[in-house]
C-alpha cells in the first residue's frame, strides 16, 4: 500500500470505530493495567489475601527506576530528572527494603526487568548494588534478565556489571540516529553515542533490543528508513518499533499526528526488516533469525504485559505472579489484582514503616478477560480457531458480541479465515492496535 492508500484505510476504518486516537490515554496492549478510571484505593487486606493465594514459584519481578538524565520532549513517562547520588542513594535504599520486607514471598524467579526511567543512569556502584537484589533468589532455568538502558548513560563499566550479574538482555532506547531531531528532543546523547554504545554491546557478546520511534515531526519516512538501515548493517539483533504516541504528559502534545503516514512509515519499516532475515516475533518486534528461540522467552516488560496471566495455559487463568518494586506508578499483578505503588515521597515513608506501599487496586473482571484474550490471540502472530481456543480458555461458548467483531473485522479483511482457523492478515498487522482497541 502506498501513502495514500494507507490514509484512505485509516478514514475507512475510523468509520467503522476502529481507530488510533490523537491524544492517547492508554496504550491497548497494556490492557487493563491502563484503565485506571476503575481502580480503588488500596486495600492491605485484599492485598494479603491475594498474596496468600498465589503460588510463589516462578514469579516475574519489576524494578522500577524513575530517573533520567533529561526529560525527553516525547516521552509519556513520570520521571525524575538529573537526581544526584543522595536521592539515587535514598531511593536505592527505600527498595532494598521494600524487597527485602517481600522476598519470603517468592521462592523462584522466571523474570527479572529493570526498566524506567533509565535504570543505566544510576552511579556505578549503586547500579551495580540495584541489579544484584533479586540474586539472592533462586532462579528457574532459562530466566530472563532485562536492563532498559539509554546511550550516553552506558559506560563500559555498566556493560561490564552487566555482564558480571549475568543481564541476559539489554534493552537500548535509540529512537532516532538523526542528530538534529535527537536535540530538538532532548535526548541528551547523539547518533555517535548510540553508535557506540552499540558497537561495545556487540564487542561483549551481550543480546540486546533497540527501541526506535517513528512519526516524529519533521521526520519523513525516508528519514526513519536510514536510520534502520544503518542499525540493520550494525548487527542489531532485536528491534521494537514504536509509533510516536501523544498523550498530555508529553511535550509534543500540540503536535498533530497522520495516522495514515505512520501506517505507511510501519509499513515501509517492516519491509526492509523482512527482506534483511528479520521475523516478527510480536506485531512490534522483529528478530533476527538466528536468534528467535532465544528471544521467546524475554518477553516484554512484565508491566506492559499483564496478558501474562492468559498464557500459562491454565484453566484458573488468575494466577498473575508479577512482583513489581519501587516507585511512582509501578504495578504488581498478584492473583487477579493489579496493584500499584505510591508517588516516590510516600513510598519512602510506607517502605521505612516496613508497611505495603500500595496506592491504588484494580480487580480483573470477566469481562477484561474476554478482552485481554483478543489482545493475546493479536500479539501472538499465530492463526487460531477462536471459538473453540475461546471455550477452552474461557470455559463458555464465544459470546455474539464477539462473533459479530470478527466477521466485521472478516468483512474489512484485516482478518482472514481458513478452514475455521482466523489471522490477521497483511493489513490487519499494520493497524494491529487499533484492532486491540476495537476489542476494549
Ligand atoms: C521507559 S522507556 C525506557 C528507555 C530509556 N529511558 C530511553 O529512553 O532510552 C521505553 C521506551 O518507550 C518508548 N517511548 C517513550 N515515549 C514514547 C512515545 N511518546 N511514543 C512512543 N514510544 C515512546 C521509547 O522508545 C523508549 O525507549
Ligand atoms: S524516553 Fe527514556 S530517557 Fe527520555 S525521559 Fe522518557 S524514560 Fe527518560
């Protein structure tokens, strides 16, 4: 498809309610940890009881860094930025003890994942201090051990940390190569030092992902096509490729987005990654051939993957076992609640007075289930017979209401069906969240 056509599929499915708002409030696949109209105030007793509830092997922990070294104009995150060491030390210290208060809980660890934030902006020997916590805890065969990191900020030293306490993938926040746009962003690095960063990353043998955004202003798609390229010939073994989203913490917020040029630019994108040997493992990640056995078992990070619950193939799909620590905003998944952490300042008080620092619970309903089943069937790339994957998971027959949004999605050929099984089709993948927000 070309620009054009992009937009008028764009117009064509915004008619049908099926479409990317400008200004976002929540990111589809993060359902339902996004919906935050529905959450309560925390609640210590459904806390312990649900904690009592849930096997203890196997658990996915989140470690929450919340600084920067600069605020980014597009980034959708609450962060801290420049902290020096005494309030890197103080809050280091705050969730040394609020994981040292939980660690009875877990027996075993399936996942570990810094992320931010920047976690590769703390001092060295802090940083190296946070990423040793959970080593302490026995970890399953095959764990995963994710660092978000950020040029500029990765030292050889942290590489050489990392390598040490056996992170066994990093994931790199590269954006954009084009040095002019990394200014007016304020990323506070340059394509030299992505560059780099890069190079040393390969030069120690560690697996690592780069995150690139696409649709920022004034960029063409010309534009974000070098910068893939280049990276392509570096021999970046991972990629995830975001759209450029707008929501009112951003500093772009004023910035009017083309839905219908992003469609193209992802197009366009996934092209070139394809005919370079690179698989798409999830709608928005691309991998290497050599190394998609490998990646399977990272995942995404815990927080953004709530559908976690859904996979592990068990009837009582309720068994969320994800242990999320620091602050603000960091949510735990434990039984069938989300939970989330206090702003930073209250967070300190609650962790010093050994006390649960939650702020706000969302229970999962049924009906978020029924949702997040769609989102997970979308993400897994695979062709299923949805009725019938539908009753075994669910344990009733597909509601009409569903029926009637796949044959809409049939009829818009963003789905196709063959021999009872559905897929995404060619289409469907280049505006795969925007069927993700049909099924909300
Ligand atoms: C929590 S950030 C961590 C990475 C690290 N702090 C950095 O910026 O390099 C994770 C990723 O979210 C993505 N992101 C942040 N703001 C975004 C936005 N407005 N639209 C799309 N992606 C965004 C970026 O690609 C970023 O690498
Ligand atoms: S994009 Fe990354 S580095 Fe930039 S402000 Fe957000 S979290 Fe920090």
């Amino acid at each position: 498809m070309d620009e054009k056509e992009c937009s008028s599929l764009i117009n064509k499915l915004y008619h049908s309610g099926i479409a990317r708002p400008a200004i976002e409030r929540e990111v589809a696949n993060t359902f339902p940890m996004h919906c935050f109209d529905n959450w309560r105030p925390f609640s210590i007793d459904d806390y312990n009881r649900a904690l009592s509830q849930v096997s203890m092997k196997k658990s996915r922990l989140y470690f929450h860094t919340p600084f920067c070294e600069s605020r980014c104009r597009f980034c959708i995150y609450d962060v801290t930025v420049r902290a020096n060491i005494k309030t890197q030390e103080d809050y280091i210290k705050s969730v040394k003890n609020q994981f040292n208060h939980s660690q009875n809980n877990i027996q075993s660890i399936n996942s570990i994942y810094f992320g931010g934030g920047t976690p590769s902006y703390l001092e060295d020997n802090l940083f190296e201090e946070y990423l040793s916590l959970p080593l302490s805890i026995p970890r399953e065969e095959g764990y995963s051990f994710n660092v978000e990191a950020k040029p500029g900020t990765l030292t050889d030293s942290k590489i050489e940390i990392m390598k040490r306490l056996g992170v066994n993938r990093i994931s790199l926040g590269i954006q954009t190569l084009d040095d002019k746009l990394l200014k007016k962003l304020n990323r506070g690095h340059n394509s030299k030092d992505s560059i780099e960063t890069i190079n040393r990353i390969l030069q120690d043998d560690l697996y690592f992902n780069t995150d690139l955004i696409y649709g920022f202003p004034n960029q063409s798609v010309e534009d974000s096509l070098k910068d893939l390229r280049k990276l392509i010939d570096f021999g970046v073994p991972e990629f995830t490729l975001y759209y450029l989203r707008i929501n009112l913490k951003t500093g772009l917020r004023h910035f009017n987005i083309h839905v219908g040029n992003q469609i193209f630019c992802f197009s366009q994108l996934k092209k070139i990654l394809v005919n370079s040997g690179y698989v798409q493992t999830r709608p928005i990640h691309f991998v290497k051939k050599d190394f998609v056995e490998n990646s399977n078992r990272y995942g995404s990070a815990p927080t953004s993957d709530q559908g976690q619950y859904s996979q592990e193939k068990e009837k009582n799909i309720l068994g969320g076992r994800v242990f999320a620590f620091g602050a603000p905003g960091a949510v735990s998944h434990i039984r069938d609640y989300l939970w989330e952490s206090t702003p930073v300042k209250e967070y300190k008080n609650l962790v010093n007075l050994k006390k649960v620092p939650g702020y706000r619970q969302y229970k999962i309903s049924e009906d978020d289930k029924d949702t997040r089943f769609f989102i997970d069937f979308i993400q897994s790339m695979k062709s299923q017979n949805i009725e019938k994957t539908y009753r075994s998971k669910r344990g009733r027959n597909l509601p009409e209401k569903f029926k009637r949004k796949i044959n809409r999605l049939l009829d818009l050929s963003l789905f196709k069906k063959r021999d009872e099984e559905i897929s995404l089709t060619e289409k469907g993948f280049l505006v795969h969240d925007m069927i993700e927000r049909f099924f909300l």
